[in-house]
C-alpha cells in the first residue's frame, strides 16, 4: 500500500514541486503547506471572510477511543514527513508555536522535541477527550514545554501573545471556511513567522494492482467524508486557500511513505479509520449494519 504526502511550504518568491512516484498497493495522499510572514503581506482581510470565520463542520470521525487510537497510529505513517516539512519550513529551536486542531497532541509533541525546552508549543482542540489524552502523553514522554487547551470556537481563539508559527494537520477539510480561519491565525503570528498545514487529498487513493476490498473501504470513507461536509481534497486548494485568506500561496513539495506486503500498516490504518466512521456511515446510509 502508498501514503502519499503532498508537501508544501512558502518562502517569497519561489514555488517548488517534488513527487514521489514511487508505486505499491493503495495510495493515500496528504498535503502539507508553509508560508513565511512578512510584514508586508497582509491587507485588510473582507469582513464577509471575518464574519463566516466560526463556521465549521463537525469532526466526522468523532472522539471516541477507537479513534484516538486511530489518530496516533495514523500519526506513525506520516511522522517522519510531518518532521521533514516542520525543519525545511523552519521550526527550529526555541520557537513558540500554535498547533491548531492538535487531537491527541502527535505533532504539538513533535515540534516540542523541534523547539527544545527554550521553546513553547501550545495545542488547540474542540474535543476534551482528546486533549485530555494529549496532556496525558505529553506527561509521559516528559516534555514540560507542551501544554495543551479546550477551545470550542477556533475562530475566536487567541494565544496570550504573537507566536512564531501556528501548524495544522488535518484540519483546514473540516472547516466550512478554511480561508477565514487561516487569516485569523496568520494574524497571531509575528512578522517574519512560518504558516504550516498538512491536508489530505483522498480523491487520489488507489490500489496497485486492484484490491476489491481496499478500494470498497476507501469508497465508505470518501463517501462519508464529502455526505457530512469535509473537502476530500483540501490539499489541492491549500494554493488557492491561502491567497483567499490574502496570504500569498504556500510553497509545496510531494513526499510519501510506502507499504505493501501482507505486513503493511496500511491496511490497518484503513480498518481504524472504517470502525471510527461506522456511526456516520449508518447514518448517512453508506453502509447498513445488521443488528
């Protein structure tokens, strides 16, 4: 099987695109994208933007614990990517950062061990389980400069004070205005600071050769995924996103874990993420569970 990360990062002036091509059994793709901020790059953001900014979808994939498991064992497949973007964006040691939409912390604790103790990295999140998993985690691998909060509104949230860079994953394809929320948080960062966000774009799975049953679970999931108002392929429209947040578009780059063979976590990770979304697959009538 083949996670495919598309990979993405802005610095001004230059706009790059790398691809693995690399082939196996099933192929998923994420979408990361960085921006620097410069002083210069923001205008007046239109007030129909601010004024939409807390609309969002609600997380299809729920909290339960099937599915904060799920979240770390997806983390696991793309980690090293994820550290990958954050060190060419710039993450570097004694940063602070803003991890928006952080579930149960995989890359809060990530860029925490980037930024070293003379940084700070604060996680934000709706769902209390997760981030109360997420405190319980941060405890355990002993990092002090992590911490974590409840926000229900993401849109009026604001950190106590300018941060070097704000990260995302997985976040921008459940919010109804991802542009609206990407302006609200380049403007808690400081002049000169990074915007990273990683997106998925599901629309490109696929199975080399043909596996029947892979590519059935792949259909629930994007089925379900576009009835309850995610965009599959947010990580196509990071480009386009940025420049209607009136940013400049991101730099990107294309990058990809890959496994096949009986042994893959692939199929594992297809399996978790079906059993996360069985609720919202009955009730959009995807599936039909017998009782």
């Amino acid at each position: 099987m083949k996670a495919d990360d598309l990979l993405g990062y802005y610095r001004p002036g230059s706009l790059h695109f790398g691809a693995d091509s690399s082939v196996s059994t099933a192929s998923r793709h994420w979408f990361y994208s960085t921006m620097k901020q410069q002083n210069s790059l923001f205008g007046r953001v239109p007030s129909v933007i601010e004024e939409s900014a807390a609309s969002t979808h609600q997380y299809v994939l729920g909290d339960a614990e099937c599915e904060l498991r799920r979240l770390v064992s997806q983390s696991r497949l793309i980690a090293d990517i994820t550290e990958q973007v954050m060190q060419r964006a710039g993450i570097k040691r004694g940063m602070s950062v803003l991890d928006c939409g952080c579930g149960v912390g995989d890359v809060s604790l990530l860029t925490a061990r980037l930024v070293g103790s003379a940084g700070r990295v604060l996680g934000i999140d709706r769902s209390v389980a997760g981030i109360n998993r997420a405190r319980e985690r941060a405890a355990e691998a002993g990092l002090p400069n992590v911490s974590f909060e409840v926000v229900d509104d993401l849109a009026s949230f604001r950190p106590p004070a300018p941060v070097d860079a704000v990260v995302g994953r997985l976040i921008l394809m459940y919010l109804r205005e991802p542009a609206a929320i990407l302006s609200h948080f380049a403007r808690q960062v400081r002049p000169g600071g990074l915007i990273v966000f990683q997106e998925l774009v599901l629309s490109m799975c696929r199975s080399e050769p043909s596996c029947p049953l892979a590519e059935k679970c792949g259909g629930w999931i994007h089925d379900t995924f576009l009835l309850a108002g995610a965009d599959v392929d947010m990580g196509w429209k990071l480009f386009a996103t940025f420049q209607q947040a009136g940013l400049p578009g991101p730099e990107m780059f294309l990058g990809s874990p890959v496994g096949a063979g009986p042994d893959s976590p692939m199929y594992r990770h297809i399996a978790e993420t079906v059993r996360s979304l069985l609720p919202m697959m009955e009730h959009y009538g995807v599936l039909r569970l017998k009782k």
